[in-house]
C-alpha cells in the first residue's frame, strides 16, 4: 500500500511539472503507459473543498483528464492504481485544478 500512495505522490509532483531538475524523468515517462489514480479524493485547494471519486488520468508528464470516475475513460493499456481513501493534492501553484 505504501508503494501506492509512493507512485500517486510522485504522479502528481511530475505531472504538475513542479521540478525543472526531472526533466530527464519526464522524457523517461513517455515511454510510460498513462497512469490512472481511480477513486481518489481531489483537493480543489482554491475553492477550499474535497471532490471524492474522482478519476485522474496522468499521460507522459501532464494531466490528461480530471472527472467522475465513471465520466472519464480509462486509456489502453494504463495502469489503473485503486486510489479510494487517497488525496491528490496540487503540487505547486501552477498546478492545475479540475473544472
């Protein structure tokens, strides 16, 4: 379980693009298939509110997608994380925020 919550941790700081020094990491994470947090809760830290069962879809570096995780399609081929009882919380302000 600490593996998991490892992998939503580090997602979110390389999808965020938080730090230019892992440049390398992000060109290594194309190669990747897309990463999905299912279930996780969403701190929307401007509007100062929790947004449960959420889906995340993490492609390459960048957030592909933010929604109900049964309104957002799961890519081929992803690796599906089972993120119930998880927070993704934005990395940096830059970061982005659904909806």
């Amino acid at each position: 379980m600490g593996s998991r919550l490892s992998a939503l941790l580090r997602a979110t700081v390389i999808a965020a693009g938080a730090f230019p020094a892992v440049a390398d990491a992000r060109q290594q994470a194309s190669a990747v298939p897309p990463l999905v947090l299912d279930g996780v809760t969403v701190v929307e830290v401007e509007r100062g509110r929790l947004v449960p069962a959420q889906r995340v879809v993490i492609s390459g570096n960048r957030i592909q997608a933010i929604g109900r995780a049964g309104a957002i399609k799961t890519p081929e081929g992803a690796q599906v994380v089972d993120a119930r009882g998880k927070y993704r919380i934005p990395a940096g302000p830059s970061a982005p925020s659904p909806g």
